[in-house]
C-alpha cells in the first residue's frame, strides 16, 4: 500500500488559511449537520444526484429496506429527499459532504498535503475559485458518464473528491518533481510527486474503465468525477496562478 503522509514545503511562503478553512467547513458539515453520516436525510437532500442536474427537476423517491447479506439486519435505507435549494447548487453542497470517516479522513489528508502548495502559487482568491470550479467540473463530469454509460442517475454522489482530484491535476503540473514523503507498506520514503499522484490517477482510470457500463460506481466511488476533476485541474491551474512556483532541489533530511 501506497499512501502520502506529507511533502516539502521549505518553499511555501503564505499560510494556507482557504486550504485551511476548506478542511474545517468539510469537518464541521460532517460532524454537526452530518451527524458523523447518519443524517441520511441532509446527506441525501443535498448530495448530487444525476437525474436531477440532467433534468433540472427535484426528484423525490421513497425508502427502501435494505438487507444485510451477511448480518440478515434490515435497514431502512431512506430515498431521494426534497432539496430546499435549487438542484444545480448540489454540485456545490455535495463537495462538503462525505460518507463515512474513512472517506473524509482520506480526503482531508490529501487536501492538506497537496493544497497548501497550491494556495501559495495561486494566492487564497484564486485557490479557492479553482477548487470549486474543478469540485463543480469533476461532479459535472460524473453526470454525464452516468448518462453516457446507462448508469442509475439515481444514486447520489457526495465528497470532496473531485475538486481534491483537481488539486491534485494543479500539483503534478506545478511541482512534478517535488519530494512526496509516503507510506509504503513498514518504512516512510521520499517519491517524485510525478511517480505519487500518477500511480494514483493510474488507479482511478484502471478502476473507473471497470465500472464504465455498469448500473452503479464501482465500489459505490464515482471514478469519472476523480478522472474528471484532475483533467480539469491540469487545463486550468495554469490560469489562476500568480507566481513561477520556486523548485525545491534539496529533499528534507531524515525521510
């Protein structure tokens, strides 16, 4: 297992406070208007669904009961809820939520070791208008391939995946060659940011050619929005930064 733990930031010359402040409101959604995922009925009203955005209708559906395979417990699994804002805004609001600790805790580890890079070269403004105009493309882009590939428009989708995907286009474009200090399987190594976030977009394309066709994301992760969201941060990062991002040609001692 590969997974990132932090990079070099000797060069950073801003305190990160929007990469800062984007970690607290994605905490604070999960925990107080969340419930730590068990408000269903918030996650579901303001998570993304497809068939809303392709058709620009507030869907309702009713709830279902679900049954464990393993367990044989069964579970009201409530449906699509009435959404108080206009259903485009999800593509927004969806970006804030997440599904479980895992999935937040995954994101806002990647969030704060690749962001704060990005928030230096960029400045807090144009950071913060880059991370959701990537959350807003990598969500759009999920839409369409559930359109395009007969998938259930449906199944709602939620979390900061595809604008963090973004973040991550804008990195490996700015600083391919950057120390990435990772986690790999009993010791911590140093990587070439090119070789981190690549094997990473690597993953989501082999996985989400896996679900192309299917009637559900593979594995319930909406791969195109990841594919799409770094697509869009490798186009556009280019727009919104400030400043010729300096080349760190020293790694940290003691990694």
């Amino acid at each position: 297992m590969v997974f990132p733990i932090g990079d070099d930031n000797r060069d950073r010359h801003i305190t990160p406070y929007v990469n800062y402040l984007l970690i607290a409101i994605n905490i604070f959604v999960f925990i107080f208007w969340q419930e730590i995922g068990r408000n269903m009925h918030f996650t579901f009203a303001f998570s993304t669904v497809p068939g809303e955005i392709l058709t620009g209708n507030d869907l309702i559906t009713d709830s279902q009961i679900i049954k464990d395979p393993i367990t044989g417990q069964q579970v009201e699994m409530p449906g699509l809820q009435p959404t108080p804002i206009p259903v485009y805004l999800t593509l927004i609001t969806s970006m804030f939520m997440h599904g479980g600790v895992a999935h937040i805790a995954g994101n806002m580890m990647y969030l704060w070791i690749f962001g704060d890079n990005l928030e230096d070269a960029m400045g807090h403004r144009n950071y913060f208008i880059f991370y959701l105009l990537c959350g807003i493309l990598a969500a759009l882009s999920h839409v369409f391939a559930t359109a395009f590939f007969g998938q259930n428009p449906l199944i709602p989708s939620l979390g900061a995946s595809g604008a963090i995907s973004g973040v991550l286009g804008g990195y490996i474009l700015l600083f391919p060659g950057r120390a990435v200090h990772v986690w790999l399987l009993w010791s911590i190594i140093s990587v070439p940011a090119f070789l981190a976030v690549g094997l990473w977009f690597v993953f989501q394309v082999v996985n989400g050619l896996g679900a192309l066709g299917g009637t559900e994301a593979a594995g319930g992760i909406a791969y195109a929005a990841h594919i799409g969201g770094f697509i869009a941060g490798l186009i556009l990062v280019k727009f919104f930064v400030t400043k010729k991002p300096q080349v760190v040609t020293r790694r940290r001692a003691g990694w």
